[in-house]
C-alpha cells in the first residue's frame, strides 16, 4: 500500500487532512495548534513531500524520520506531524477493519467521562448553570473562576470573586460531583498559591494551568505551597517536555493534545511515563468531530485517562461533516466500534464549513500592561 495524495482543509475553526492510498483507503487526522491552522497548514503540504509514495502503515518509522531528521521541531510541526500520524493510524485500522484502540491494545473502558464547563456573568447564572449541567447527567463539572473583567481587578479583588464563583457553584449541586478549576495560565505564582489555599475548603478535583507554561520551576513552587492536585500541559507539544513535567512531582494530571504531541505515536509514550509516575491523564481537545472521535479511540485503550474535554459533542453544528455523529449519554461519550477512528468523514460536506481564522487580540490590566494569559 502506497500513499498518493494528501490533503489539508481548513474547516471552521479546525484543520483536518486526508491521507489517500492506492488501496482506496483514506485516513483522517486532524491538527490541534488552534491559534496558527494556516500555518500547519503550509507545513503538511511540506510534509507531503517525504509521505507520498511510502507505505502508511510504517508510523513509527515515518515519526522518527521526520522528527529526527529536521533538527527543527516545534508546535506547528509537531501539529502537522500529529495529524499525519492519526490519519495513518486511522489508514492501518480500517485495512484490517477493526476500530483504532483494538491495535492500541483492545478497550480498557466502554465510554469516555466527559465534564461540562459552567459558564455565566453572575453567580447566580453560574449556579443555575451548574445545577443544569448536572440534571443533564454530568458527574463532573469545570469552570475558570473570573468573570469577564478579570484582567482590571487588582489581585485581591481577582482572588475574591474566584472564591465566591466557586463557593456559588459548591452551594448549587453539593459536595458529590466532581468541580475542577481552569485558570487559563492568568496568574502569577505568589497570586496562585493565595487563590489555591482559599480554595481548599471547596473540593477542588484539580487546579488548572494556574501559570504560564514556560517554567517548570515556578510550578513546582506552586505545587509545594498548594495542596490541590495540579493539571498542566495543554501547550507542551513533545514527549520531552513530557518527560520533565512529570518528572518534576508537579502535577497529578497532565494535558497531553493527541492532535498536537506527535499522535497516537508519540501520546501513547507520555501516557505510558506518567503510568508508571501514577499520574493521570486528562487529554486536552479543541477542534472538530473528528478529533473527538480520534481521541475516544486513545482514551478506551489507555488506562490512566480519566476525563475527557467538553465540546458540545452533541450540538455542534459539525456534527454534519460526520455520517454518525458520537453518542453522548449521562456524561459519558460512547467509545464507537467502526473502523479506524470510528466515524465516517463526508468530504462533501467540509465547504460548507469556511475557515473561521483566529485574530490576535490582548487581554490588559488596569495599568494598560499585557495580563499573563496564553
């Protein structure tokens, strides 16, 4: 089997490629660096260059070739690396007709723990937005803990609100479901050990990007003088920076994105590391129906995930480009049997889709400075 076409599109807000073959298979991946689609875009159609005329099911190979050989990795290669390497992937699972987490090692799970993010501008609104989550069947919620003007609050007044939004939402639905906090890289160590020691008395299943991503250091001090479980690493893109992340005794919960740390090649090593360090996996997913069906895949074979992103899976208006959408019941996503990724793309239907491209615009302080969001 040889390939002999590769294609990118641009979808909405995604970036999907499809891998053609000669044996009329075609496999489908998608890119998960969100923010510069258009330039992962240009690198799949440079890396089309090494792909077309080898074999799809050497994915192990071609992931060393192309990481080893370039000496110049980073997050749009790795992204354009990741969704060659789900759409190969998806290729040699429907060659021999069985769903892609049967050659990851066959199912662990038959669904995939899904929370709901509570969102709203008051306290009320993000209590009832609670309580209506949890009527609909989760049993795990998220929320960032800021309303809309957070970047103008001074520090004590930023630490205040958190406290009374999660304090609402604890109220709302009781101590039984789960409540974990995303904090989107916003705060600055010292302010991050206050807001998390005021949180304590709250059940916090975990505390989100409380930092930047770019030291590992100031992590680890946030990790000694805060006793709430840490998840971090949605912006890491390899399996090194992995490997000093968990390393650290930082965080009980990494983020690794299947669509953006090299694949199934690459995120079924980080999982296997942070197997053995007893930390859990909470994938990080931004895209298309596509990506959420090639994730359901990596999370029923692989042990230590223990939750998976919310997406709307069953309202996207995406939904459309699929011939079966995914089936979300009670808060949990139903792992699909089909070949590959477990969904049928319609090709077809990807135009009447356009491209959504991300504009860059900051988010300031009262003094007019840049805040700390990435």
């Amino acid at each position: 089997m040889k390939i002999t076409r590769i294609q990118p599109f641009l979808v909405g807000r995604c970036l999907l490629v499809r891998v053609y073959t000669d044996a009329g298979i075609v496999g489908t991946g998608e890119a998960g660096l969100w923010a510069h689609h258009r330039w992962v875009y240009e690198a799949i159609q440079d890396l089309a260059e090494y792909y077309v005329g080898q074999d799809p099911r050497r994915i192990e190979h071609h992931a060393q070739v192309i990481s080893r050989q370039t000496h110049f990795m980073g997050s749009v290669l790795n992204a354009a690396i990741s969704a060659m390497d789900i759409a190969l992937w998806d290729i040699l699972a429907r060659s021999v007709d069985l769903p892609i987490y049967q050659l990851l090692g066959g199912k662990v799970r038959d669904k995939a723990k899904v929370f709901a993010n509570v969102v709203g501008d008051t306290l009320d609104a993000r209590a009832e937005s609670a309580r209506k989550e949890v009527a609909r069947g989760f049993h795990s919620l998220r929320t960032t803990p800021f309303f809309s003007n957070w970047a103008e609050q001074n520090a004590s007044q930023r630490i205040k609100t958190a406290v009374e939004i999660v304090a609402a939402i604890r109220a709302a639905i009781g101590d039984e479901v789960d409540l974990g906090l995303e904090i989107h890289r916003n705060l600055p160590p010292e302010e991050a050990v206050v807001l998390g020691n005021e949180l304590l008395p709250y059940r916090i299943l975990y505390y989100e990007d409380p930092l930047a991503p770019e030291s590992v250091e100031a992590l680890k001090y946030v990790a000694r003088h805060v006793d709430i479980p840490l998840a971090f690493g949605e912006r890491n893109y390899s399996l090194y920076q992995f490997r000093e992340l968990i390393n650290s005794g930082a965080v009980s919960w990494i983020r690794p994105d299947l669509s953006l740390v090299g694949g199934y090649t690459q995120a079924r090593k980080i999982a296997g590391m942070a197997e053995a360090s007893f930390v859990s996996l909470f994938p990080h997913l931004m895209g298309s129906p596509v990506n959420i069906a090639a994730f359901v895949q990596f999370d029923a074979a692989t042990p230590n995930v223990v939750l998976h992103e919310s997406l709307n899976v069953d309202d996207t208006p995406l939904n459309e480009i699929l011939e079966q959408p995914l089936t979300l019941q009670d808060g949990y996503i139903l792992v699909p049997d089909g070949p590959g990724i477990g969904v049928e793309l319609r090709e077809d239907k990807l135009a009447q889709f356009p491209f959504e491209p991300r504009t860059i615009q900051g988010r300031f302080r009262a003094d007019g400075a840049m805040s700390n969001t990435g």
